[in-house]
C-alpha cells in the first residue's frame, strides 16, 4: 500500500512502526456546534483509512480527540448563560449521532483536552525545561527559531511565514511566529493550575499531548484536513519533537477542500451547511457516498446535484442486494449454470482490482467504479431465467464484503416487513393472477402503489420494495 505523505509531497510505501500495527491520530471536533459538512470529509476518508487498514488485516488503535475547551466553546457558553462542560458535552453528543449516520466508527480512544490537563502541562514544563519554550506573564509560547525544522510540513521557510504574522496587544512574545502553549486565564474564564499560575491549554499542545499519551511519542499516520497542515499540525511537529527528541508521526495525510456550489463554504455567504441539515435533505448514507466517491486529496464541490447523483447512485447499489436477497430465497435449487460458474469465477478479479485501488494512496473512487463494475456483471447474469440460489449467494459475498468496506449500501436486510394486511393482499393478487382475474390483481397493485408498497413479477415469484 502506498500513501501521500504531505511531509515528503510524495506517494510512499506504508510501513508502520510495529509489524501488523497501525497507531493513528486524527484531529477531532471543536465541540461547540453540530459539525459541518467541510468537517465531514476528514471524519469519513480517515474512517475509510482505517477500515480499509483493518480489512487488510492491520490492527488499527486510531485516537481522535475533543477539543471541549476553547475561545469558540466558552462564547457559546457565555451567549446561552451555562458552562463550557454543558456546551461541550452537548455537542460530543451530537457529534455521535451525526458519526452514527454516517457510518463513522468510534475511535479506540476519543479523548477530550480538559481529562489531560496534567499530560499537557507536562508536556509545556519539558519544553520550557529544554528551552524551546518561555513564559511571559502567565502565557507560555513556542520559540519557533529554536526548532530548525520549523515549516517542514507545509514546506514553507520561517523567513515567509513571519512576513505575514501579526501579535495580538494581549500577547508578550518574543518574534511574532511564536505561539502559545499554555494561556494565562482571564476573568470569568474557566483554569486549571498550572507551574504559570491558572490558565488553560493552547489548541496546538493538547493533540502532542494526547498523540504521545495514547499511541506513543512516534505514532505512524496523522490526519486531518488540509486547512490543518498550517499552522497546527506544523506546530504539533515542532513542540512533540523538542519535547520528545523523535518524529512525531512518519505519514502525514490531508484531505482537500470541500466547496458548496462551488464556492467556500462561508456563514457570510448563506451557504453553511451542517451535517444535520444536508442529512434532512438528502439522508446520511448519501452524505457518506457522495464523500468517498471522490479521492481524499482531490477537491469536491457539494451541491444538490452532486448528492442527488449520490442518492441515485447508492439506489442502483441497494436495488442490487435486494435482487440478490430474493434470489437466495426463491431462486433455482442446485449448481450454478457454466455462465453463472464463469462468473462468479471472475470476482476475484474484482476484489483485486478494488484492493490496487485502494493500495495506491486510497482511491476510494477507483474503488466505487470497480463496485459499479461487479454491478453491471451481477445485474446481467441475473437478468437471465432460473439463475440459482448459489450464483445469488456467491455474488451477494462478495458485493457485501466489498460495500463492506466503504461501508455503502444496504449491507444488512433493511429493518420491519410487511404487514399482515398487505401480505394478504400481495397473496390475494397472486391467486386473481393464477384464476386470470387481471382486473382484480391490477386493482390490488394500485391499491398497493398508493401504500407506498411497489411490486415487480419475476420469473422467481413477485419481488415488493418500499417506493
């Protein structure tokens, strides 16, 4: 498997530290507000990583942090008259139900900043003790020059960066590229103790903090957007590399920016969609499509019709699996025909090809085009009389081991079943069809299309489906 690693702005063969271990950060939510849809995309593609990671037999420890204290979670608190914790424990809430629509899985640890205060101020204290870090009434900054690798990551020199760095009036710091590490409290704000007085963590420190608590001082992938790259995970190099005298991660991954209609997602615009709302529109699992179908590093842009394509797409996929569905329960007995044997003889190939997909940094839309491939193959065999159970089974395998790991479609037998009214009447139908009573059986599917419940004769018997 070869990955992109943006330290080196090259494609890289992936070896992880320890042989048949994957250690894993991923930069989590502010936890102020439901998460948007711009957020969503880093959540999705570095689950894909690790599902992907895990389906080639990798075990994955995968650590993505809450930042549950912040300028933006105290303003929340103070505008609604409650606590920083509320806010944030709101929103860690809400960000799982939106994670669970969007088949996000949890990550081995999900730790917060404010449970690791005494991790980060560890962390602060050895870089003071080191110099590489100084305290200036009560704030504590990064001494950027004194880390010569200092711009590595978004491979732009010190020199450049300064030319555009401003200092706010609070801050006391010694070049303007310095950067804090620890914030002295002001009145009214929630602290913690600390060796320079109360205050509360810097944002860049507490992922250095808690990278090296949970995976270890050298971890093998980190991830985010790439809206990240500068300044935060630049700076989360520089203090876990003074700090611990090793490289902090050998894969650094950045997805690409998500635009709306093709413009920056902006508040100031009208186009600032949460993953909430575009969920109420368009459902999550498309949400979730729409993401992988596109290449982490290329960048999309998020319109109605880009997820109404994503809708019609995952339709095509579920229509698939509950043809094959049928066809395990009603299809021929015995072996597979020579065509169908041919056939299923050929999946192999399928899943090799999606795994070169995938192996070459993640392409996911490599990946989807193959799974649309073995569709059209399925659909066509099936398309033929008395197609056997065994041909159905073997091509559900291995649609649902490869929709697996995208994790799109309707892997799992859709909850609720009929009704006992409308199964009597789906049966009604099938007795006026067999006494050649057309009249009736068509005023019972009409009857049936207006529940919502449509019908479709087969040569295996009648398939329903929920319009």
């Amino acid at each position: 498997m070869k990955v992109f690693n943006t330290l080196t702005r090259k494609k890289e063969e992936f070896i992880p530290i320890e042989e048949g271990k994957v250690r894993m950060y991923s930069c989590g939510p502010t936890v102020y507000n439901y998460f948007h849809i711009g957020n969503a995309r880093p959540f999705i593609m570095f689950d894909l990583l690790r599902r992907y990671l895990e389906y080639r037999g990798y075990e994955v420890k995968f650590v993505q942090n809450f930042t549950d204290i912040d300028d933006k979670v105290i303003k929340k608190a103070n505008d609604e008259g409650t606590t920083y914790d509320q806010i944030a424990d709101r929103y860690i809430k809400e960000y799982f139900v939106d994670a669970k629509g969007l088949h996000i899985k949890p990550a081995t640890v999900h730790p917060k900043a404010t449970e690791n205060i005494d991790e980060i101020v560890d962390i602060v204290k050895t870089l003071v003790d080191k110099g590489y870090a100084y305290e200036a009434q009560g704030d504590v900054y990064f001494r950027t020059h004194a880390f010569a690798e200092y711009g590595k990551l978004s491979h732009q020199p010190l020199e450049e960066l300064e030319a555009g760095a401003r200092v706010d009036v609070r801050e006391h710091k010694e070049n303007p590229m310095d950067f804090a590490l620890w914030k002295a409290s002001k009145p009214g704000e929630p602290y913690w103790e600390s060796p320079w007085g109360q205050g509360r963590p810097g944002w860049h420190i507490e992922c250095s903090a808690m990278a090296r608590k949970y995976l270890g001082e050298t971890i093998d992938i980190h991830s985010g957007g790439i809206d990240l790259c500068f300044p935060h995970h630049e700076n989360e190099i520089a203090q876990s590399e003074c700090a611990n005298g090793k490289p902090f991660a050998h894969y650094w991954m950045h997805n690409a920016f998500l635009n709306v209609d093709n413009q920056k997602m902006s508040k100031s615009l009208g186009n600032f969609f949460t993953v909430r709302d575009a969920a109420a529109a368009y459902g999550y699992d498309a949400i979730r499509f729409f993401m992988i179908s596109a290449h982490y590093r290329t960048p999309v842009n998020y319109s109605r019709e880009s997820l109404e394509m994503a809708q019609a797409s995952l339709a095509r996929i579920n229509t698939t699996f509950a043809n094959l569905r049928f066809l395990m329960q009603n299809g021929a007995a015995g072996e597979m025909t020579e065509k169908e044997s041919a056939s299923a003889a050929g999946f192999a190939g399928y899943r090799q090809k999606f795994c070169d997909a995938m192996d070459d940094d993640l392409n996911s839309a490599d990946a989807v085009a193959v799974i649309f491939e073995l569709v059209r193959e399925i659909n066509t065999v099936c398309a033929e009389k008395d197609v056997t159970r065994a041909y159905g089974q073997a091509a559900f395998d291995i649609l649902k081991e490869l929709c697996g790991v995208l994790d799109i479609g309707q892997i799992e037998e859709p909850a609720g079943s009929l009704d006992q009214e409308i199964e009597e009447l789906i049966a009604q139908r099938q007795a006026a069809r067999k006494a050649k009573n057309f009249a009736e059986a068509d005023r019972i599917r009409d009857d049936l299309k207006a529940r919502g419940i449509l019908l479709e004769d087969t040569p295996q018997g009648v398939k329903w489906s929920r319009a």
